[in-house]
C-alpha cells in the first residue's frame, strides 16, 4: 500500500516562504531578483541586515521587511562594503526562522541565515563572497590600508562563510561561471538556474530630460570590476559616438560625449532602454541581467566575451560581443556595431528568462526539499 503525501504542496495549501537578502541599500540586479523570489513565492517576510526604502525598489515597501537588531551594522547603510567587519556578527546573530522555507538571495551574507530545525534552506547565489574569493576585483580602487585589512580578516571570514554554505539544504547559481565558482570556494555542485528580467515592458515611460535617443547605455555601480571607466574612457576616442551611464559615473570630468543620468526612476529607465541604440557593458558580471533586461524592450547589446554575459546573450540574435575589455577592443567594436536588429527575435531572447518559470522552479525545490 503506498502511504498518501502530505505536507503543503500536497494539500494544495501555499508552503511558508520566508526570503533572505544581504542589505537592500541599492538597485542592483540581486535586489531585483530578491523583489522577484519574494512577491512570486508570496513570502512572508524578508529578512535583510539593513534596509533603505529610498536606496532600493520600490517594490519592498508592500512586503514586510525584518532588518538585523545590531545598531553598529546600519550605520553604513551608504556604503555597506564598509561594513565587512560587522556583517558577520549581524547575520550570525539574526533570529532563526521557523518556516517551510527559507530562500536566501546572497552574494556573501544571507546564506548564513539562521533557521530552525525542520526548515528547508536553499540558497540562490549570485555569487560567492567575492571579498574572499576574487578579492583583486573587490578591493580595486581602495587604499593599501583597506587591501591589508581585509586580507587580515579573510582566514577567519572563509571559515565562517563556508560553513554558511554547507548549512544550505540546496544550491542555484544564477550561471555557469558562478556554479564554477560555488564549485570552487564549497564542493557544492549548483543547478544553474539564471535569473527572471524583472522589467515591466509595458509601464509607463518618462524622458531623460536632455538625452536624444540613439545612445550607447550602460547600467553600472562606480567599482572597478563593473567596467563603467573602461568605456568612458573608449568613447572619449569616439566623439561621433554618445554613451549615457545610468548610475554614478567614476571621476569627475566626463567627455562631452558622456552623460551620466544618475539613479534614475523606472519610468525613465525604461525609456532609457527603449530609445538606446544598444546596451554596452564591459563588466565581468555573475549574470547580468542589463542586457537581458534591454533585450525585452527590443534593444540588442554589446557585452565582453565573460561571466555571465556567456548565458544570457544569443551572439547575432539578441547582440554581440566583445573579446576582451581593451579600450581598441571597445572602440573597434562600437563604431562597427550594425543596425537593422530584429527586434521581435531580441525579444524573443529576453522571454527565456520569464519570471514564472524562474519561480515555478524555485517552487520544485522547495518542495523536494520539504518533502525529505
């Protein structure tokens, strides 16, 4: 006789997902994914060590946020890479949660999340600590004194952060390069599942208050492995050439040629995407979610040839790449980039990575999981 199923998914009632997130102090790719993890999977919180409503989406003020009770770690909610040190303790000292799940959206924090017995865990990593593991990108641009630091923490922090790892009860790495990297730092063999674009294409647009369209855009964060001062410093050599950086742009003079818009609404970010004549990004992401996220307004991109640019870009179909991140490498590539894209098959490559099957995924793992 074979032994009827039980638990939530079986009963047919919804599981109890809580999710995790390292800090939401920024719009970044994670954060979206993290926004997305938790309105699709109906969570019912969101843990995070710090939130900033005026810093991230807009979208986590409808879900209820529980943030870390140490008073030290909020302090550098402007710049939480300065709150290395601390975030340890913060997210060691975090309540357990109790839950059917618990879904940790990390990149070197939430994975340490707390949980009670019977709870499943799963982690989705947009990449390993990248402070412990490619530590030459994480402290690019800082001083001597900061290098030492953080090579002074870095035995104890490894320790710490692959226990982390080992207490998960399943891996997803949102690409092939970063399932190389959990490999790597843990032993732990990730199902790849990449990230859902986010982007609602249909919302309403504003206009960029001085920008014509026909721009070359790239979406960036001012640090050195994001690559924004790469291809600054390319179209300052192409003056016939316009690039828009959305974000803060690295330095303070900028080529008549460069704009930088700053943080921008979503209603000017789509238009943004809608009128560029391509996404340009020389960054080495984990997945990278600008291109794809361009590619659903029809725009096609223009990416390095890495990470995890490698997944989400359809050479010839949805944009092409770049071999390396070379200024002549740049150069080469934006003034013979064509024209005449077929914008519905650009589309077509953006709809692979639908959030409801991202979600419906999710959902398969956290009852497989529920049901050991």
């Amino acid at each position: 006789m074979t032994g009827a199923a039980s638990g939530p998914e079986a009963s047919g009632s919804r599981p109890d997902v809580v999710v995790a997130h390292d800090y939401l102090t920024q719009r970044g790719g994670a954060e979206r994914v993290a926004l997305e993890l938790a309105t699709r999977l109906q969570a019912r919180e969101v843990v995070t060590s710090v939130y900033s409503p005026e810093l991230t989406f807009d979208g986590f003020r409808d879900l209820v946020i529980r943030q870390s009770p140490s008073r030290l770690v909020h302090l550098f909610a402007d710049d939480m890479r300065r709150a290395l040190p601390v975030l340890r303790r913060a997210w060691s000292r975090m309540e357990p949660v109790t839950a059917d799940a618990v879904v940790c959206s990390s990149s070197g924090w939430a994975h340490a999340m707390p949980v009670a017995a019977g709870t499943a865990k799963i982690v989705y990593c947009h990449n390993p600590a990248r402070w412990l593991y490619q530590p030459g990108d994480y402290v690019q641009g800082h001083s001597p004194l900061v290098r030492a630091a953080l090579a002074a923490l870095s035995p104890g922090l490894r320790r710490w952060d692959r226990r982390a790892a080992a207490s998960a009860d399943a891996y997803l790495a949102n690409s092939r390069s970063v399932a190389e990297r959990i490999r790597r730092a843990y032993g732990i063999e990730a199902e790849v599942l990449p990230p859902p674009v986010a982007v609602d294409t249909d919302g309403p647009q504003d206009p960029v208050p001085g920008v014509e369209p026909g721009y070359f855009l790239t979406v960036s964060r001012p640090r050195g492995y994001k690559g924004a001062d790469a291809l600054i410093d390319a179209f300052a050599g192409m003056p016939e050439h316009r690039l828009v950086v959305v974000g803060s742009a690295p330095g303070d003079r900028l080529p008549s040629n460069v704009s930088t818009v700053g943080r921008v609404p979503e209603e000017q970010l789509r238009w943004l995407y809608a009128h560029a004549r391509a996404l340009v990004s020389v960054s080495r992401e984990d997945f990278g979610l600008t291109p794809v996220e361009a590619n659903a307004f029809g725009c096609p991109a223009l990416v390095v040839r890495a990470g995890g640019f490698l997944d989400s870009t359809a050479e010839g179909e949805s944009g092409l790449f770049l071999d390396d991140d070379a200024r002549d490498t740049i150069i080469r590539g934006v003034r013979s980039f064509p024209g005449g894209w077929d914008r519905d098959a650009i589309r077509r490559n953006a709809a692979r990575f639908s959030g409801e099957q991202f979600a419906a995924r999710v959902r398969e793992v956290i009852a497989e999981h529920m049901s050991r």
